[in-house]
C-alpha cells in the first residue's frame, strides 16, 4: 500500500529530527526550516511526538540529567518514511511543472 | 496581595472565561487559583502575562496530563490553576505575554480532537439531565393522579432547560467539527 502523505508539521518534525532535539528546538528549527511559514503549536507538537513514538519513526531519548527537557531523534523507520514522502512530493512537483509548462 | 472573585461560567464558555481572565490580567490581576466559581488572583504588572484554558481528558494527577503539563512548562506555558470534572479536567496555563496570543493546537486534526473532548464530557450531561426530568415529570404525574398535587417537582424544568443548553452547544460544536473536516479535505 503506498504511503499516506504526511501533515506539513510531521513532514517537518521529522526532518527536524536528524539530530537529537527537544520540544522547543523542533520548533524554532520547523520555523527555520520554513521561514517562518510553518508555526507549531505546542500542543499539535505534543500530540505528533507522541504519535510518532508509538510508530517508532523517532524515539524518545533517556533524559540527561543536567536538562529536564526530553529529547527525541529520527530513527531508521523514520528515515525510510521521510524518504518516501520526499520521492512523492518530488513526483507531485515534477508532474506539476510538466503539466504547466506544456499548457 | 490576593483578590477572589466568583464568577460563574458554564464548561462550554471556556473561551469567555479565557477573555475574562486575560481581561483581569491586563488589569493587574494574575491568575493563581481557580474553582468551579471562586477565582483568586495576585497583583501582577498589568499585561505581563496572558492565559489559556484547555479543556482535557483525564484526572489532574493522570500520568497523561502530569506529562503535558511537563512538556507546555518547557514550551513556557506553566500551569497556574485546574478544575476537576468526572475524568476530564479543565488546566490554566500562564505564558509571558509578548502581545501575541499563542496557540496551543496549530493543525487541523488536533483543533477536532479537541472540540471532540468537550462534545464527548457534555452528551452524557445532557443526557443525564434529560432523564432526570422525564423520571420527575414521571413522579410529578403519578402523584396527580393520586390526588397529590406536588408543585416541587416542576423544578425538574431546570434540567430540561440545562438539556436544551447543552445540545444545543453540543450542535453548535459538530458544526465547527464539519467545517474544520472540509477544511481538513481540502488543506492538509
């Protein structure tokens, strides 16, 4: 079954997360990313981390002791589903453009 | 210095309690505690901080809530105040006011879920009101027939009137759930 596509917030949570960050860095990272487009919420986050823990597309690390914050980072699966998602928005791009430039 | 207020504010008029707190709080008075009518407040530098109420599934002390709680206190929002119903509960939260009002859900399937909860709390009470006053209404017309006339127990009109409040909120929410599910078909 091909994959579903993935909400802008996950999408960029997900690319956000190829190295260890907390909550706060995901969003200032995803406002980065994004030039200031893509807002998120603190609770849209929360509820995506949460979701995305149980798909085991990232995981939570142990929490360091000098910093309350939980981290979390990309994991392999995760990796696999960006990748798919990048692919179907380069076709959806790619499709597009064709279709636009030959009208 | 503390100040109480008693106010009183339906489940279903979180926003309006919302206004009214953030209206007391560009008044000088913070929010530090709250209950189903009493609200206490602290003096506080008019407009330093602003306030939002969530409305959340689940007992104040449930490992669910203590986490998000945990996780919106490192977003910068710190919990102040809750209020407890049968298994849901609603949080006060306090974030340093910049002159922008922060959401606290920004996609389309968490702003549903969230009108969900309070549908979801308010049938069962509208329901539970609605047998209440049938069973009333039931004794009410038992004891006329038996010649006994008793006034009392057209009080019960009170939880048809409650009833009829609360579906039509209840409506008035599955409304904005269908529009932000068409919204949700066409954006996200």
């Amino acid at each position: 079954m091909p994959q579903q596509a993935l909400t802008e917030a996950v999408y960029y949570i997900l690319l956000s997360l190829q190295k260890p960050l907390h909550g706060y860095g995901i969003i200032q990272n995803v406002d980065e990313l994004s030039k200031g487009r893509v807002k998120l919420a603190p609770g849209t986050l929360y509820g995506a981390l949460n979701t995305l823990v149980e798909k085991e597309w990232i995981d939570a690390l142990p929490e360091n002791p000098e910093s309350r914050k939980k981290e979390y980072v990309l994991t392999a699966s995760g990796r696999t589903v960006l990748k798919e998602e990048i692919d179907r928005l380069s076709e959806l791009v790619d499709n597009g453009k064709r279709l636009l430039e030959e009208s | 210095m503390r100040t109480t207020f008693k106010k009183w504010f339906w489940i279903w008029q979180l926003p309006k309690e919302e206004a009214w707190i953030n209206e007391m709080a560009d008044h000088g008075y913070g929010l530090v505690a709250a209950g189903r009518i009493t609200f206490e407040f602290e003096d506080i530098d008019p407009g330093k901080y602003g306030y939002k109420e969530l409305f959340m599934k689940g007992d104040f002390s449930s490992e669910k809530i203590r986490d998000f709680l945990s996780f919106m206190e490192d977003m910068g929002f710190q919990n102040v105040a809750h209020v407890s119903y049968p298994d849901h509960t609603v949080i006060y939260l306090r974030y340093e006011n910049n002159g922008e009002v922060p959401e606290i859900y920004s996609d389309l399937d968490s702003k549903i879920e969230y009108e969900k909860t309070l549908c979801h709390f308010l049938i069962p009470l509208g329901i539970f009101n609605i047998l209440a006053w049938v069973y009333n209404m039931a004794v009410w017309i038992d004891f006329m027939i038996k010649g006994y006339p008793r006034a009392i127990q057209f009080i019960s009109f009170i939880n048809l009137a409650i009833a009829i409040m609360i579906f039509a909120k209840v409506g008035n929410k599955y409304q904005t759930i269908k529009e932000l599910k068409q919204e949700r078909a066409i954006h996200e």
